[in-house]
C-alpha cells in the first residue's frame, strides 16, 4: 500500500471512501440492497466490512453478524435475494499474514455456510492476501465435498498460481474472477494490470468451458464488453450461466442499465460496516487502489452546495 495513504487519518479516510459503504447496520445495507433491485434491476452481494481482528469477542461478533445476514438475505424473495460475500480473516485474531494459523476462521465458515444452505442463501469467500489462497481453497473443497455446493470462489488473475488453480475447483462451482487488489511481489503475480485484464477473458472462457458459472467482476467497461461479446459467444453458454459484478459506489450507472437491458445479470457488491474502525482497511484499500476519489468525493460536495 502507498505509505500515504497508511498514514491518512481514518476520519479522513472515512471521508473520503464514505460512498463505498452501505451503512452502519444490517438494516441499513438491506434497505440499499432493496432499492438497487427495485430501482435499478441490480442483485447485490451484501458483506461486513471487518478485518484486522483484534480480539476474540470480534471474531464471535462477526460470526453472529453473518448468522443475522443469512436471516435477513432469507426474508427477501428468492429472485432478489442477495448472496453473501465472507472473508476467511473476519474470525480469527491469528491472521495467516502474520504467522497465525488462521484458528477459528474455517469453523466460523462452516457455520455460515450450512445455516445458509437451509435458508437457500448463496455465499461467496473472497480471495484475501497471497497468504489465504491455500487456506481458502482448501476450505471450499471441504465445503463442497460436504454438498455445501451454493459456496463460491474468487480467483484473482494477477497471482501466477490460478491458472491451476483454476483446474482445482470443484466441479461446477460459482466463481467470481477479479484481477486482485492486494499488491502481491513479482515473484508470485503480474504487476501489469492490462495482462490482468488479459487475463481474465482467458480465464473466463477456460471457467465456462469447463462449466463454472462466472461472475466477471470488473468497472473496466470494454473488458466487460469483450468477455459479453466475445468471450460468452466463443463459449456458445447461455445467459443464465454468467454474471457481471461491480462494486457499490463506483458510478456505472449507464453502462449497468445497458447491460440489464441486454438481459445480463449484474450484482453489485454492499459493504456495510457495524463499527467504522472495522471498515478502515476496506477503504484504506480502496483509496490506494483508486486515488482520484479523493477529487470526485470533494467535487460532489461542492457541487451538492
Ligand atoms: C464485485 C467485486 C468483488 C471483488 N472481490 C475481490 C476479492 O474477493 N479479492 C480481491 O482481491 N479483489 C476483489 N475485487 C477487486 C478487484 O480485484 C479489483 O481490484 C477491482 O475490481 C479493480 O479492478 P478493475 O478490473 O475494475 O479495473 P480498474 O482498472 O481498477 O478500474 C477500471 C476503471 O473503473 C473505475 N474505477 C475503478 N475503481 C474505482 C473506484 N474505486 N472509484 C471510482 N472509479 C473506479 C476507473 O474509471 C477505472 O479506470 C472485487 C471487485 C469487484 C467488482
């Protein structure tokens, strides 16, 4: 990450990535969840905005905050009803990047996701740090042996290893491909994001050829438009067979609606946050990943006046 914006004051950052994150509460998240599909045709995926665990009452707290999201993606009707997206780190204090063992996070998972199963919730495990890729895949291959099957993956392109992992997944699983957003030593991935991108179209066709339904998360408009136009055709799949994601805030009004209007599912991702503090490094991620926010943030508050 740019030391800078490491040294950033969180009320600053707060500020600054405010339009990222849905709310403080479950219930405010949902609302939003309700209003993309009703407004705008969206599906969501709703997640809570929390790492960097300090203590064990934290990680119970995020366990039994997914618990109440099942609940509360389970209480709106199945056509619009959102996924979850988890973070293997959300339930452990012994992170894996620090040398930890990543206790208590696998158990807190399976938690979620068998209550999810009856409650027909889908759920996706983002892919964190180069250090929880074994970890996290290991865990989806346990969850799908145990017919956990509405569990999906994330593969980033940027990591030299998907290629086989890609060959790895359980059959038929859901997955969303991304180009990454942790920054991963040259050692291990491309530090180049248009081979990425790359990336991901070859990716995408070798997923759906081999039966994965893809969920091309990008905001990078003519990717999105090849993989639709190109990519999908070659692979001769039917809509009901991929998805395309962005996240909550970055502002793709138009060319959503447009996709919607082709008759292609797009599902935004929701942050939402139960204490600011947890939510920091979400946005501290986000500022290093797209600096100019700092510019479009102050300009829509000018303009607001
Ligand atoms: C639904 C979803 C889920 C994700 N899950 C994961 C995950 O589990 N693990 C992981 O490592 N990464 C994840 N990511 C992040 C992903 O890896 C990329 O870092 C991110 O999507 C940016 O890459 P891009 O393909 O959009 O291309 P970019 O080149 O970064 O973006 C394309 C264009 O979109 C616009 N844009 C991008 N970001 C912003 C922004 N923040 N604000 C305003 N405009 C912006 C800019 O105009 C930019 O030029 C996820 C992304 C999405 C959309």
């Amino acid at each position: 990450m740019n030391p800078l914006i490491r040294v950033i004051p969180a009320f600053l950052v707060r500020f600054f990535a405010s339009p990222y994150v849905a709310g403080d509460s479950l219930g405010k998240a949902i609302e939003v969840v309700q209003k993309l599909q009703r407004e705008r045709g969206l599906l969501a995926t709703l997640d809570l905005l929390a790492e960097d665990i300090r203590t064990d009452e934290q990680a119970r707290q995020n366990l039994d905050a997914y618990l109440q999201m099942v609940d509360a993606a389970a209480a709106i009707p199945a056509a619009a009803r959102p996924t979850l997206s988890l973070k293997p780190s959300s339930y452990t204090t012994k992170p894996l990047q620090h040398g930890g063992d990543a206790a208590g996070s696998r158990e807190a998972m399976f938690a979620i996701a068998r209550k999810a199963k009856q409650h027909g919730v889908a759920v996706s495990i983002d892919m964190e740090s180069r250090h929880w890729t074994d970890f996290t895949l290991e865990t989806l291959r346990q969850m799908h042996a145990e017919g956990l099957t509405h569990v999906g993956a994330v593969l980033q392109t940027r990591m030299n290893r998907t290629e086989r992992d890609l060959e790895s997944l359980p059959k038929g699983c859901r997955v969303r491909l991304v180009i990454g957003i942790y920054r991963e030593p040259a050692e291990v991935a491309l530090t180049d994001k248009p081979a990425m991108k790359e990336r991901m179209l070859v990716y995408a066709e070798r997923l759906l050829q081999r039966g994965h339904y893809v969920e091309f998360a990008s905001h990078d408009d003519s990717y999105v438009r090849r993989f639709v136009e190109q990519v999908v055709p070659k692979t001769g799949v039917g809509r009901d067979r991929f998805e395309v994601q962005m996240l909550y805030g970055v502002p793709r009004e138009r060319f959503l609606a447009d996709l919607r209007r082709q008759g292609i599912v797009a599902r935004l991702y929701v942050p939402f946050a139960l204490g600011w503090d947890m939510a920091i490094q979400y946005l501290r991620r986000r500022l290093d990943e797209y600096p100019a926010m700092v510019w479009l943030v102050t300009k829509n508050m000018f303009l607001r006046r």
